[in-house]
C-alpha cells in the first residue's frame, strides 16, 4: 500500500517527554517528504503552541485544538474553524463547578480560568501560552472560543468523562492526558479535520496513516487506513488500533516510517 498522507499525535507520541523531536524521527519524517507523503501534526494543542514545531519540520497543514481547526502553513491561513459558542462555554463553566473541576478555556492566545491547580500550569508549561486568572470566568468569556478543556485528578476525571457525554450529548468529549479532558463542538475531532483535509488533497482514507496515544486520538485512528500507537498508548485503547510500534521516547514515529512508508 502506498500512503500518501501521516498524521502525528504531538505530545507523547511524536514528542518526547522533555517535549522535543528526536533525530531519528526527524531524519525519517524528511525521508518520507521527499518520498512526497503530506505529514502533519494534529494534536489538542493551540495552534500558536504548535506552529513552530510544524514549521520546523516544514509541514504544509496543521490540525490544531483537537480538530476545530486547520491551518494552511504555506499562506498561514486558517482554511477550517469551528468553535464552541459563549453560550456553551458558560454551560460547561456551570457544570464543572458542579462537579468540582477546573476549566480553561482560551482567548487572545491566552489562556483564561478562574481558578489555579497543577494542572492548568502543565497545560501552561506545554503550551508556553501566558495565563490569565479572572475573578469571574462567564464575564471574560463574551464571544465564542475554539475549544474548553476540564481539569482534575485522573481517576476521578475518568467519571466526569462519562457524565458530561451523557449530560452533554451535543458536545465531542475526549481525554488528550488524564487529568485533561476536552471538550469541542459535536462532530469536531481530529478525525473529521483529517477527513476535511484529505479531500481538499485528493487523498484517499486508505491512504493515511495516522499515529497517536490517547483518547483525543482514537477517532483518527480507527478512521485512517492505518491506525497505529505508540507503545505507551493509555492501556485501555490498545486493542482499537491496526499495529503497536515502539513509544514516544523509542522512536515509534521513526519505526513507523521505515515499517510502512519507506519498505
């Protein structure tokens, strides 16, 4: 099969820990562009938190916020964006005081809360974005933003997860850490912006591959041709992908290239 589209996952699995691209997986991405496959980063990430990265690597397309929106690097120019309205953002601030998480949300390149944890300061220290603490989060959040995302200890975040899909149906829920979950518009994934992109590339579904780790990136992987994760995948979505290759910090983006693209 020959692919003409890959997809990376940023954070834990085309990254590593220390939030950098190795020099195998750099040597093989350029390897498969000059084969001509379109790689691109898609990854929750706000786009300004990613923008370097990809054009380090000299990517045409970049998916950004989960899915809601995609970017033409070549003319920097957003070509999709969809985003959550003022009025479902304060609903999701009501739910997760009432249910006892944090939540940021991002406007002007910042990010906003209205409280602080350890949690919002990873978010801080991955994205180097500023962040902003408001007395009042509904009274800062007057027009729409692309996407929230709710804050708390894993294990009880989990439960969270499956009530707001419940409480919420109209929203796309995903977890990208596990103290992270994110919330988008409904039918705004990673999947449904690769499919946006491939078409306006004339690629076929057949002919991406598409890597990750977490729960944000298992639509993209059951909807590629080849859906692949990194070995340090969350463990309950190992059996949802076509092949397991060596983690984020093993180079599995590298294996991926050599196993797929370039034999």
């Amino acid at each position: 099969m020959k692919y003409k589209m890959l997809v990376l996952d940023m954070d834990d699995t085309l990254l590593t820990d220390d939030h950098t691209i190795s020099k195998e997986n750099r040597a093989m991405i350029a390897m498969a562009q000059e084969k001509g496959v379109e790689v691109v980063l898609a990854s929750g990430r706000p786009t300004p938190a990613m923008t370097h990265y990809a054009k380090d690597l000299q990517n045409s397309y970049m998916i950004s916020f989960n899915g809601a929106v995609v970017t033409d690097l070549k003319n920097d120019t957003v070509i999709f964006e969809q985003s959550l309205t003022k009025e479902q953002i304060h609903e999701l601030h009501d739910y997760s005081l009432k249910m006892k998480t944090h939540i940021i949300t991002y406007i002007n390149d910042t990010i906003v809360s209205e409280t602080h944890s350890e949690f919002i300061e990873v978010e801080r220290s991955i994205t180097g974005m500023p962040h902003e603490l408001v007395p009042d989060f509904k009274a800062a959040v007057t027009s729409n933003a692309v996407k929230c995302i709710l804050l708390e200890d894993p294990s009880y975040l989990k439960t969270v997860e499956t009530d707001l899909k419940q409480a919420m149906p109209d929203l796309s829920v995903s977890m990208s850490k596990p103290f992270f979950l994110e919330v988008a518009p409904n039918g705004i994934d990673k999947a449904a912006s690769i499919a946006f992109l491939a078409k306006k590339l004339d690629i076929d579904q057949s002919e991406i591959i598409a890597v990750g780790n977490a729960g944000n990136d298992l639509t993209m992987i059951q909807y590629s041709g080849l859906g692949v994760w990194v070995d340090n995948v969350t463990p309950e979505l190992r059996g949802f992908g076509d092949v397991i290759v060596a983690s984020n910090n093993n180079h599995g983006v590298a294996e991926v290239i050599e196993r797929f693209i370039l034999s």
